[in-house]
C-alpha cells in the first residue's frame, strides 16, 4: 500500500444501558468527554452523543435534540403513516377496480 499502513477499523463494539449510564454520569458529574472516554476505551464522538441524548432526555439540551420518548414515538407514527398511505393505494386501486367493473 505505498509504504502506508492503512488505519485498522475498530471493531463494532456494543454496550449495556448500565455501561453507558455510568460513562456519562461521569461526564456530567464534572469530568471531561476526552478523558472520560479515555478512561474506557471509547470515541469521544459516541460517548459525545450518549451524553447529549441523556441532557436531551433531562430536559437540558441545547442543540434540540429529541428526547428518547420522542424518537420512539416518532418511528412509531412514521411506521403508522407509511401503513396508512399503503391502505389507501389499496382502497384507491380496489375502487377504480369495482367501478370499472360496474361502469
């Protein structure tokens, strides 16, 4: 690779809700992102969006972002309009179906 070693991937890591709590209740007890994430072995940009997601859900964002509540229930309405715009190309197909049949 002309004499460059290309940067190994890190492998795809998964992390208990406890694991997770824990890493930013450190942060927001006063200690840095940097340093936490450090500490445990994580990338300050996935510890960055745990700790933003956990002031979002306390209310205490400044970035906007939605609280998990409000994800969940967004994914859910989104599913439920898909399905509704799916039953009403059905209901418009079997209409011109059965007026075309009766016409």
């Amino acid at each position: 690779m002309d004499g460059e070693q290309k940067k190994q991937k890190r492998q795809r890591r998964t992390f208990s809700d406890e694991f997770r709590a824990g890493a930013v209740s450190l942060v927001l007890k006063g200690k840095t992102v940097s340093q936490v994430a450090r500490d445990l072995d994580l990338t300050q940009s996935s510890l960055g969006k745990w700790v933003e997601q956990a002031r979002a859900d306390q209310g205490k964002s400044t970035r906007g972002t939605l609280t998990t509540e409000e994800k969940d229930e967004l994914a859910r309405l989104r599913k439920e309009n898909r399905e509704l715009r799916l039953d009403r190309e059905i209901l418009k197909k079997a209409a011109a179906f059965f007026a075309k049949e009766n016409g």
